[in-house]
C-alpha cells in the first residue's frame, strides 16, 4: 500500500466495496489501481477496502458505482479537509 | 516515522474500512452460531486431521450436534498435540454457508433440484446404457472403505478399469519409484527418521509449508539442542530454506544431474558401502523404451555411465557450485551420519519423476544410508490417503487391491476368489490413467473420444488438472458427454457438472485413511452431514445396486448375491443401499475387514478394525504377537524392526523384482525438461501450496481465519526481472504460457524468492487458476504431469484508462 501526498487539498471517505458475484478481482484490482484518487487495501473475499482522497468525492463515489463489477458502495467515514471548514471570523453570521 | 494529520486520517481510513470489510466477510460464511451453544457438555472423539498426508491426529469437540473445538491429539505418534494452522481450523471447515445440501440436475442449462431417487436413476440408466465408456475419477481423500468399494464397483461390477485417483497428479511417480527400486510400493522408513537423522535433505521439497508438523518435530530437535544438518535443494528459496545449514538452488529438471554428480563422487571416492551393495543391491538401467522394470546393468557400466557427472558438469548443467555437489557427497560418504531424504511434488510432479525418485533411492542405496532408524529415502503425500486408498486399495486404472495389478492373472483370480465373482470378470487391460481420461472425456465421441460419463468424488478436477482448457473445459461443448460431481461445495468442478451430488465430510461419516507413513488410521461419525448430504460410499453403493435391479449381471456375484450385500452380527441382510438403513451397520467396518484379505499379499497386513479403533494408526504390516496384541512395524525390511525379514538376514528386499531379495540401483542420465525456457518464453513457471490453504482451497477457503490470512493467488517474482519488467507489488502481471494467458498481482520478497527468470504460482485460488497454462505432458512410466515447470512470459498488463471524472481533482 502507498499512500502518498495530495496536490491539493481534498476530502478523505473511507469506504467498503462489495464485489459482484461475476467480478473478477484482477482485472477490477487494475482499473481501481489506475484511479488517481482511490487506494485499496487488502480485499476480504467479496468486500474490498479503500480509501477516496478527493475534492468532490461524490463524483468519484458514482464512478465506483457505476464499474459493473461492484455490486454496492458503502461509506464507513467521511473527513473533511480543515480549510474547506467555514472560515472563523470574528463578524457574528447574518442574524 | 513522522505522520502528518493528512497521513494519519487516510490510514485510519483504511485501517476502518479493512476492519468492516473483514467483518462482513467473516459473518457471511462462519456464522457466531455454529459455536458455543451452551448446556451440553463437548463431547471429544479422534479423528485424523482431514488436510495432508502427513496424518496428524486431532480431538475433535462437538456440542449440540456441530463441532465446537479441535484439539492436537497428544496421544498420537505423528503430532504429539501439535497443529499446523490449517489442523487447527479444520473443524471449520463443515460450516461454509454455501454447502451442497440436495442433489441437483442440470437442466436446460440450470442445475435444479432434484431427489435422490431421481440421482441415482439418473446414474444407474447412464451407466447401464454403457458400462464400458463409463469413469469414476476419485482421489486421495476417499476413505479406504470408500475407495474400496469404488474399486469393487467399476472394476469387480462393471469389468471396466477406468478408475484413477487424483494422486495420479502427486505421487504417481513415487509409485513407480519404489516398486522399480524395492519391487513393492511404500517407504521402508517413517517419521521415526526425522527424530534420528543427523542430516535430513529436502529435495525440491518445502515442509514448513506443506508439512508444518513433520518438520515442526526437526526445528524441535534443535531447539533440545541436538545438532541436525538441513539441506534445502530446491528451485527457489522459501520458508523451509531460512531454517536450512545449505541451500542448493538447482536449474529445474537438473535434480538429476545432482544425484548422479552424489554418485559420481561416492564411487570416485571409493566411498561407497561396498558391503551394503554387494549383499542387498543389483543395478539397473533404461533400455530402448523406458519401462518400469528396465534392464540389468552391472556395477561396472553403472561406473562407466555415471563418469560424465563431475562436479563440475554438474555445476554448469544446474548452476550448483561444483563445491556444493562435493559436499553432498562427502555426506553420503560418513558412515558416522545418519542421513534421511524426504521430497514431495517437487520431485514426483517431473517428467522424470519416477527417475529422480530412483536416483535419490539409489545414492542411499549406494552409500549405505538404509535400513536403520534415521537412514532412510522417504515421499511424503500431500492428500490424507494418497497411501491408504490410492495405493494400497488400489484405485489406480492398472491396479487391484493390496499391490495386484489387472494385467497380472494370477492378480485377478485372486480378487475374483476374494470377491465370489465368476472366473474373468475382471478386465486385464489396464483403463485409462488420468490425463487419458479427461482426453477421452474432452473429445468428441465422433473423434473418437470413448469416454462419455465420469463420476467424480472427493476431488476437484475442474481445478486440479494441468491444461485445463483442453483437459476439463471442452466438456462443455460436447453435449453427450455427462459429468457427475459429488462435493461437499460448489467448485470450479460442479461449475460444468450435470449431476451434482451432495457428499458428507470428514466426521460427518465413518472413515478410514493411511498415511505417508503406514499408518492406518480410523474414526466414528460425530455429526450429521447438512441437508440431504449423503456419504460417498452409500452413493456407490445405492447406485451399484440400482444397476443389481436393473439386471445388470456385474452386479452380481458368483451365487448371484449383490456385490455389497452385508450382513449384520446376527446374518440378517441389511438392505445398506437405502440411506435409512445405511448406519443400521458399520459399512466401513465390513468394507474394511473384507478389504484386508487382500493386504497380505505384499506383506502389507493391515490390522483388525477394532485394533484401530483403539489406536491413534498403526503403520503396517501389522501382525499378531504369540500373546495376541497386534504389533505394528515402524521400518520396513530390515531385521531388527520387521517380522517378515527371515532369520539370519539383517537387510532383506522380499519383493525384488529380480527374485533375490535386493534391491535396484539404477542410472538415469540428465536429459533437458520437456519444456525449456525459450526466447519467446524465457520464464521458468512453477506452481505450488501454500501453508493456509489445502490444494484447490475449497474447504479452507471456507474457512475466515485461513482465507482472510492468504486472500488470493499471486505470482512470486524475483525482484530483478519485476523491475524489468515495470512491475512492482500488487501490479497485474500476465503470465503466458503456450496454453494461454492468466493476470496475477505480482509478489516479490515475499513468502517465496525465486531466483532470477523463475516465477511461482499456488493453485489453490478458484478465482486465478494457473492451471489453464500448466503443460500437460506426463511421466513416461507413471503418467503424472509435470506441474513445476514450463516456459512461461510475464509482463505487465496493458492499461485502460478509466473513464474520465467530470471534474478535475
């Protein structure tokens, strides 16, 4: 597993793939490798671990679900990046 | 290291979605409620582990009617209390969700459920509509009693031989490595060797992964602080060889060279055991055609040939320094050592398997190293009754029970006495062996291809079988042909069955097996098979005796009695075909003991069904003292260990294939493999085991601690030619052979380390079968395909770009 820096800042999904009963982990395990913004971990039978490391995780999330070798998409966590947090300021909001 | 808040945020992420992964894919398949039901006590019984064939002994606790809890059996011989990791979860192995639970019919394509009455109908019609183009494949992991009787079907039934085990693909060559050396099969030694020898030698041979608790019993001796040599010859370097003193990596198929090189020294040192030879050995050699028996050679052409194998041609043949060879053979050359060989696949899956198993015989032969605890050539079998029923029942296509052999008249009449059938009912031709089988059945029957229906049990060749595009896959465009698989799991087998029965496992009925060792070894039912699961040997029954009703004269003995017609204590008939009546008796325990007339033959006496029942095995021949305890014989033809050595003979070969009670030395020159490593294909490809998963991974693979522990195949690289290739951990790699192509994740520095232009693959994952690329060629004299090498191709996988994201990361 390698996990290296993102250029810029992004959100950070862990998540769990479940396989299709047809998939075939290999080939799967390449086109998910090529993806930029995902690494995997170590697959337990049909149920895949990994991770999302995106600006807009949501589109990433679709293309996941839209491979017909993964039957579902299911988000364990979510943590947003710090300086996409509203920024403090001292001006109380809008009443 | 320095973990920044990024860092640490997207490994805790892994680390989650691992966990919950995990999680889910433990609770699909070994649900919380298979264990620890509470109120009645564990109930304990022994049993032999049902893996390898190393035949270790386990306690088996079962609460509630399922197994609760597996303990190593420290009454036992073999294992003194200990496991490996597979033996320890072995009870798991009945509870995968996805058991095979009622037989089932393909039809229109769909496997549907049908009844067992339908089942057995479906097979007794196919079968008496031809008996002859009929074939039962079964393997190592039939009980004695089943394979028996499978035996007795198809061949004292049905005069048909087109019987063969799986074992024909692991230990055929150690078959003919010792009836060609000793007239007779089986080793002379037993584990007792790995307690006494100062130096052991493991030829291309990997035991901390496949026999953990064999070599467990050697790395214990060094931790007691005795002093034993290991000497690792292998073609890669794995976790047997971190343990080793040497480590001789060898080009493949240059094993020969080796132990011709042994030879060469041991002659050209004068340090021979002249005694040993000119008292218990002749010389042998191949003649025109190789054939088991060969034909005499003497000791002065066996110098003559063996003159070109000097150290030095044997380093440049397999790349083992000329000053390793030497020190093999100095070893030899002590008298003051004791020194054992165990091998496995590496040697016997060759296609000179049966000649590389009598060259490591003959260099104990030559040197004397025989015959005396520690001093010993020994095969180890990887299935848990490779011995038990494969070899001693006899379920080979040339063979009969207790050593006999079809072609052989006097062979047959005596198993048409044993069996009360009419005088010739048994078929001399040899039928086919495995590989012929799976041709025949792949065939078309316009081109000739005159097998139609195979009955598989207890094994998975959809799996198993090297080329399996050719060798299994064609079956399915050919729509005459009929495959009856009985399993206890859907595999890659039932995938193409068109009858698929489901089969009991392990404790869940009545069993017998044998050893690597002699040993014999029973247990009891302890629970119910799922579903409508049936035991194997009831299935061959049910179905012989359909056929019996269906008029079939085969099934019918001398007095025109049904072949397995039992009876119980009190002479009354027990109708055994029906399942309802199956348990009214013991049927292993009447198999069994009919089964053990014919073990005298070869000196392989078995001992009463109800010694073993007592024992934790006994390794035969087993034989009856004056004060009428039963005594078993832990070495094989010498004096001080084995009764039937006549008096005065301190070594003694009662079943020489030359008559005079010695034993073989043969010659077999270094010839190059069938496939060599080419331009084309530059690759060496080797496949293999590994220690979570038992052979194709079916049971263990049900099994969440051993299956999350090793996950998936994956090709083994040596770091040097990944990088050359662009590869690096987990890449997919494509693996091509002649045969075709396969992708894997690549491993380097991992488990195994091949050297430079190798690669290793394990077999055991359904999902990644290597063995569509496996050659399929075979042992001239014993018909096992070579599994451990061919020229292969890696690179790495082309890449398609994944579809764009609409917005830029």
């Amino acid at each position: 597993m390698t996990i290296g820096n993102p250029p810029t800042p992004s959100a950070i999904s862990s998540v769990v793939l479940t396989l299709s009963p047809t998939a075939n982990p290999a080939s799967l395990q390449l086109v998910l490798s090529d993806h930029p913004a995902i690494t995997l971990g170590e697959r337990q039978d049909r149920y895949w671990p990994a991770v999302i490391e995106a600006t807009l995780l949501r589109e990433v999330h679709r293309w996941l679900e839209a491979q017909s070798e993964i039957a579902q998409v299911d988000v364990v966590f979510v943590s947003m990046p710090e300086d996409s947090a509203p920024a403090p300021t001292a001006q109380p909001l809008a009443q | 290291m320095k973990l920044d808040r990024r860092h640490f945020l997207k490994t805790s992420a892994l680390a989650a979605a691992t966990a919950v992964a995990t999680q889910r894919a433990r609770g699909a398949s070994y649900p919380e409620s298979n264990f620890a039901p509470v109120g009645n006590p564990i109930q304990w019984d022994k049993a032999p582990c049902r893996f390898c064939g190393t035949g270790c002994h386990v306690r088996v606790g079962v609460q509630a009617g399922k197994i609760v809890a597996i303990q190593g059996e420290p009454l036992a011989d073999v294992n003194k209390g200990l496991l490996c990791v597979k033996g320890y979860h072995v009870g798991g192995i009945l509870y995968g969700a996805d058991r095979l639970r009622q037989p089932q019919l393909r039809r229109n394509g769909k496997l549907e459920t049908v009844s067992w009455e339908e089942a057995i109908e479906v097979i007794a019609q196919r079968i008496n509509a031809d008996p002859a183009r009929f074939a039962i494949y079964g393997s190592g992991q039939w009980t004695i009693p089943e394979g028996y009787a499978a035996q007795k079907f198809i061949k004292g039934g049905l005069s048909n031989n087109h019987i063969d085990p799986n074992a024909r693909l692991c230990m055929a060559s150690a078959v003919t490595g010792y009836i060609s050396v000793y007239g007779v099969d089986e080793p002379a030694g037993c584990y007792d060797d790995l307690d006494a020898c100062d130096v052991l030698i493991m030829w291309g041979n990997n035991p901390a992964e496949m026999h953990p608790v064999l070599f467990s019993r050697v790395i214990d001796r060094r931790s007691r602080g005795e002093k034993v040599m290991l000497i690792d010859i292998g073609t890669r370097r794995t976790r047997t060889t971190e343990y080793c003193n040497e480590y001789l990596e060898f080009r493949p198929q240059t094993d020969l060279a080796i132990a011709n090189g042994v030879a060469h020294l041991l002659l050209k040192n004068n340090a021979w055991d002249s005694d040993f030879v000119d008292n218990y050995c002749n010389f042998r050699k191949d003649g025109e055609t190789r054939t088991l028996l060969g034909e005499a050679s003497t000791f002065e052409e066996y110098k003559t040939l063996l003159e070109p194998y000097t150290p030095e041609y044997v380093e440049e043949l397999s790349g083992v320094p000329a000053e390793k060879i030497r020190m093999l053979g100095e070893l030899f050359a002590r008298r003051d050592l004791k020194i054992t060989s165990i091998w496995c696949m590496g040697m016997n899956q060759h296609t000179r398997g049966t000649d590389i198993n009598r060259l490591v015989h003959g260099i104990h032969l030559l040197s004397g190293h025989f015959g005396t605890p520690g001093n010993a050539p020994t095969s180890l079998t990887g299935q848990p009754s490779a011995c038990g029923t494969a070899r001693e029942v006899g379920t080979l296509a040339h063979a009969l029970p207790g050593g006999r052999v079809v072609a052989n008249a006097s062979h047959r009449a005596d198993c048409e006495e044993f069996w009360n059938l009419p005088e010739g009912r048994i078929n001399p031709k040899p039928g086919y062996h495995t590989v012929q089988m799976w041709e025949q059945f792949c065939t078309p029957t316009e081109e000739g291809g005159d097998i139609s229906t195979v009955w598989v049990q207890v094994t998975n060749p959809g799996q198993t079988l090297p080329d399996l595009h050719r060798l299994f896959r064609q079956k399915q465009e050919l729509r005459d042909k009929f495959l009856i698989v009985s399993e206890v799991y859907p595999t890659a087998t039932t995938a193409l069955a068109d009858l698929v029965l489901p089969a009991a496992m392990w404790v869940e009925k009545n069993g017998i097996f044998g050893n690597s060792e002699r040993r014999t070894q029973q247990w009891f039912k302890m629970v119910e098979p799922p579903g409508e699961a049936r035991d194997d040997c009831w299935m061959t029954i049910a179905v012989a005796h359909r056929l019996f009703e269906l008029g079939n004269p085969g099934m019918k003995d001398r007095d025109g009695k049904f072949i397995f017609a039992m009876q119980d204590e009190q002479g009354q008939e027990i109708p055994v075909w029906e399942w309802e009546h199956y348990y009214d008796l013991n049927a292993d325990r009447v198999l069994y003991e009919e089964y053990r007339q014919f073990s005298r033959l070869k000196h392989k006496d078995l001992a009463p069904y109800e010694e073993l029942v007592r024992a934790r095995g006994l390794r035969w021949p087993v034989i009856k003292q004056d004060n009428g305890s039963w005594k078993e014989t832990p070495f094989r033809f010498s004096a001080f260990s084995d009764p039937y050595v006549n008096n005065g003979k301190l070594i003694q070969f009662y079943h020489s294939t030359t008559k005079d009670d010695r034993a073989q030395i043969w010659f077999c020159p270094y010839e190059p493999a069938e496939e060599e490593p080419s331009e084309a294909f530059p690759f060496w490809l080797c496949t293999g085991r590994v220690l979570e998963h038992w052979h194709t991974g079916t049971m263990t693979r049900r099994v969440p601690q051993l299956r999350n522990a090793m996950p998936h195949a994956y090709v083994e690289m040596n770091p040097e030619d990944a990088r050359e290739k662009g590869l690096v951990d987990g890449d997919i790699a494509v693996i091509e052979t002649l045969r075709g192509k396969i992708e894997l994740p690549v491993w380097t520095n991992g488990r195994g380390r091949p050297p430079r232009g190798s690669l290793f693959v394990p077999f055991f994952d359904e999902n990644l079968l290597i063995n569509e690329i496996t050659l399929g060629a075979v042992d001239p004299i014993s018909k096992e395909p070579d599994y451990k090498k061919c020229s292969a191709t890696v690179y790495r996988k082309p890449v398609t770009p994944p579809p764009p994201i609409t917005e830029k990361l």
